[in-house]
C-alpha cells in the first residue's frame, strides 16, 4: 500500500471523525500531516542514511555497468537496465519500510501530546480534500513538531 493510500484511508477516517465530533465542543487542532513527517528529526535520519547508502549501491552499480560495457559493448544495456530497476525497486522498499517507523514513532508521540494538551481530537490534514477547511488558528502542526522532535531526542 503505497503512502498515498495509506494518508487517504487515514484521513478518510479522520474526516468521519470530524463529521461525527464536530458537535461535542470538546478541544480540537489540526495538523498538516506532510509538514509534521518532514519536519520530525528521525524521518530526516533515516531518509539521509538511506540516500547515503542508495547512492553508494549506484556507485557500485556504475562500477559494474562500466566494466560490462568495455566487456560486452552489445549486451551492457540490458544489465544496466537490470541493475537500476532491482536499486529502484529496493529503494522503494527502503522507503515503505522508513514510513512504517516513522508512523510507529510518530503515533504514541501524538496521543501523548493529545492528552497532555487536553485535546479531545487532533485531526490530520494535507490538502487533498479530506479536511477542507480548518481555521488556521487551530492549527498545531509547528508546536505538535517541536514536541516529537523533544520526545525523540528524550528517548535517544
């Protein structure tokens, strides 16, 4: 399921929610949920050490498609085609694996915040339609940022 898919089904569900929970009075925030992954530290740690290593596996990759093309001019294509789908397809992997983690970290780290903040719902956002309005006064995505990125370092 790709990542896409997986905020859609969440914030289907969240739009329910706010449907449903919209007449209880209790404390609502939202959150914008692309700008909370990309600012939190650890989803940045792992997309680096990623990077890092994919690109050292294309520099082997070169490595190898240079030496198959001075042997075998007429067939090195299909090698490299080979080899930069089979990189392709592990760094995709790589990065469903990465989102996993980050969603495994991110969501005790909300549900604390929530409590703690007194907030009877925190919605997430992200400009495909799901929520498709929210005072910008409620928006808690900078201070629910600043709390994980704490709460991670806590834990470090």
């Amino acid at each position: 399921m790709s990542t896409r898919t997986m905020l859609n089904k969440t914030l289907i569900a969240v739009a329910l929610v706010l449907t449903l929970g919209s007449c209880t009075g209790k404390k609502t925030g939202f959150v914008d949920l692309f700008k909370l992954v990309e600012g939190f530290e650890l989803q940045k740690e792992y997309t680096g050490e990623a990077r890092r290593e994919m690109e050292r596996e294309k520099s082997m990759i070169d490595s190898i498609i240079y030496t198959e093309k001075l042997r075998s001019p007429a067939t090195y294509e299909t090698a490299q085609q080979d080899l930069y789908n089979a990189l392709y397809r592990k760094t995709e992997e790589r990065n469903k694996e990465i989102e996993k983690m980050i969603w495994k970290r991110l969501n005790p780290y909300i549900a604390e915040y929530g409590k703690e903040k007194g907030y009877a719902y925190i919605y997430g956002a992200n400009g495909t339609g799901n929520v498709l309005y929210a005072d910008e006064g409620e928006d808690i995505t900078e201070e629910l940022i600043e709390y994980v990125n704490k709460r991670y370092h806590d834990k470090k």
